[in-house]
C-alpha cells in the first residue's frame, strides 16, 4: 500500500506566503523555482483564498507570481 504523503498546516502556511504575499516561490516549478510538492498545490491554493485578500491574490497574478490558471484555480475554490 502506498504511503500518501502528510499535508502540514504550516508548511501550507508558508508556501502560501512565500508565493501569494513575497514572490520566493512558485505554485509550480518555473522562474528559477522548484516549486510545491504536488500534495502542497490544491492545500495552498484553498489557505490563499481564505486568508488572503483578492488584492492580495491579483497583485500575485499581476506580479506573475502565479500565472492565469492558477489565479482562476485559487479564485474559483
């Protein structure tokens, strides 16, 4: 039986600041960054929508922090 991986409050936390609110990560792997560990992407999409402003979510998108389909993705959670 494969072993699924633990989400963890913090680390979704901080991936979700360092991409959303900091520009030093990315959702995926791109601009030099390695990314989130795939379990991380939908968590931290989802703590991005309920802690975060929609300012805060379009400065992320108008900075290319995050790029269109995950902008629609974080909105549409």
């Amino acid at each position: 039986m494969p072993v699924t991986p633990m989400v963890l409050g913090f680390r979704t936390s901080t991936y979700a600041m360092n991409i959303y609110r900091f520009g030093t990560n990315r959702l995926t792997a791109r601009d030099g960054f390695v990314g989130v560990p795939a379990e991380y992407y939908t968590p931290v999409e989802q703590y991005a929508k309920n802690n975060y402003t929609q300012a805060d979510i379009e400065n992320a998108l108008a900075l290319t922090w995050i790029n269109d389909q995950e902008y629609a993705e974080t909105i549409a959670l």
